[in-house]
C-alpha cells in the first residue's frame, strides 16, 4: 500500500511540474490554482463515494464490499 501511495504522489507532483508553466500561460496564475483546487476537490468526492471504509471490519467484510 505504501509503495501505491509513494508511486501515486510522485505521478502527481510530474504531472502538476509537466504541465504548470503551460497552464499559466493559457488560464492565468490564478485560474492554473483554481483548475488544480477543483481537481482536488473532485478527487475527495470520488474517494469519499468509492473507496470503502476500512476501519473496524475484518478482511472478509472488506473483500465483500469491494467485490460488490
């Protein structure tokens, strides 16, 4: 799990590095923030609505709610 987490991070931060000065020049500097805010905020919503809860429950109980 951690090697996901630290592999994801890192995509993250190349694909912000890859494409920052781009956005700066099309949208401005502060509608390159807003553009990554909202992407921020879309990714909460979508984990909050498809990644189940963990805490609490067994490894049998997890698999059944991931293979619903």
């Amino acid at each position: 799990g951690n090697a996901v987490a630290a592999t994801a991070g890192w995509l993250g931060n190349l694909v912000v590095s890859l494409t920052f000065l781009s956005l700066i020049d099309a949208l401005g500097e502060s509608g390159t923030f807003a553009l990554y805010g909202a992407i921020g905020i879309a990714s909460v919503i979508f984990i909050r609505a498809r990644v189940p809860e963990t805490k609490g429950r067994t490894l049998e109980e997890i698999q059944a709610a991931i293979t619903r």
